[in-house]
C-alpha cells in the first residue's frame, strides 16, 4: 500500500557530497570494480585504500587509479596540503549529515512492515525504524524531482540479492537519504539509490551497484562493485 506523501526539506551533506565513497578507516575493492566520482579517506593515510593500485601524483595532494573513471581523484589524510584540511572537513560534513539525517525532527511512517520492505512503493517523508531493515526483489521511490525521503534506521540495511531500488514519478536519487546505525549490506547483484550515510562500514557483493553515494564512518569494502556519484546535492 503506498504511503501518503509527507513534503520534507533536504539534507545539506556540505563537501561530502564531492565524494562518491568517504570513509574514517579505509576503502577495500577485489574483482573489477568502477567509482565513476571522488573517492576519499580520513584520518587513516592511503595505505587504507587497497585494492586500487593507486599511482600517486606529482603534486602529492592526489591519485589516480583505474577503477577510480575519468578525472575523478582520490584523497588521504596524509597527502600533501591542502588535502589533510579538504578531508577532515569533509568528514566532519559527514558525521554533521548523518546526525541531520537520523534526528530529523517531524511526521514520520514508523515501522513499516516491521522491517521488511520488499516490494513496497514509498512515498515522500520521513520513514523511521528500530530495528533492521531489509528486502528483497524490489522497493520503488515514487515522487516528483522536488520531493524528498529521509530514512532512519536504528539497526542494519540489508538488499538482498539482485534487489533493486528503482525511481518513479520523476524521484531523484539526489533526494533520498539512508541513515543507518548498523552496517549497510548489498548482497549480489543489489542496486542502490541515494545517499547512504552508515554509521559503521557499507559493504557492496560481487555485481552490486550504487547510484548515489556511500558514506561511511567506518570503511566501505567492495568486490566487483559500480558506483556512480550523484550530479546534485541539497
């Protein structure tokens, strides 16, 4: 049954949202991977971000690497100045949007379907869970470009295998928002949309994909794995 649409504003996720992966403890990728945006890590040092062969540039203020598309670049806490400042504000944007995010104040749908999600079509607001959320096969967003879905989760996210967030109705996945306190989990074959920003570690299964971002006060780690930044933030 669809939800009545609740019209929120949006979270200002500030220079985080340059990033398509940030984490506090480092990126970890196998298999053929592809981060289409800006990768970043602090305080740990590059070291932390393995699985990338990552070539360092001149200038020591960024790398690059072949997973890592276009002019896309990747960021650690000890590459030279000014970039030590870029991620600790980064990070600190981080934690300030996901603290936005899992307090949101206001009308919320409480504990849909007891956690389990699958198949359901979401409207606009604010959803609200104490427990761990999941599904699996599909889960629609469905909404005009303005609208905007904040989701707070207390516990775990998990998409099961080859479950598949789609948009609808014009949604954006600029505008829908993942706060989770346990660990986010895509299973094989699972897409994602929006920004998702974890408390602890993302973790992404061989053939899973994310438009949107992932943000992690942990690590993210990745086995064959797409992720493709968000153009718009709010």
């Amino acid at each position: 049954m669809q939800s009545t649409a609740i019209y929120i504003t949006g979270v200002d996720v500030g220079t985080a949202g340059d990033f398509a992966i940030l984490t506090k403890t480092g990126v970890t990728t196998t298999g053929t991977t592809s981060v289409n945006g800006d990768m970043g890590t602090s305080p740990i040092a590059q070291a932390a971000l393995t699985g990338f062969a990552l070539i360092l540039d001149a200038s020591n203020t960024y790398a690059t690497s072949d997973l890592v598309k276009g002019t896309s670049k990747v960021y650690a806490a000890d590459h030279a100045a000014p970039t030590p400042t870029k991620m600790t504000t980064a990070i600190y944007d981080m934690e300030t949007a996901y603290n936005n995010a899992a307090g949101r104040a206001g009308s919320k749908i409480v504990g849909m379907g007891a956690g389990d999600i699958s198949g359901r079509t979401l409207d606009s607001g604010i959803y609200k869970w104490s427990s761990d959320v999941h599904f699996t096969g599909g889960l629609t967003f469905e909404g005009g470009p303005n609208e905007v879905w904040i989701m707070q989760i207390a516990g775990k996210f998990t998409a099961g295998p080859g479950a598949k967030i789609a948009l609808a109705g014009g949604a954006k996945a600029t505008n829908i928002f993942w706060a989770v306190a346990g660990a986010v989990a895509f299973d094989d074959g699972s897409h994602g949309e929006g920004m998702f920003l974890a408390k602890t570690m993302i973790s992404f299964n061989a053939g899973s994909s994310l438009n949107g971002a992932a943000l992690a006060q942990t690590a993210v780690t990745m086995i064959a794995t797409s992720i493709n930044e968000l153009v718009e933030n709010n």
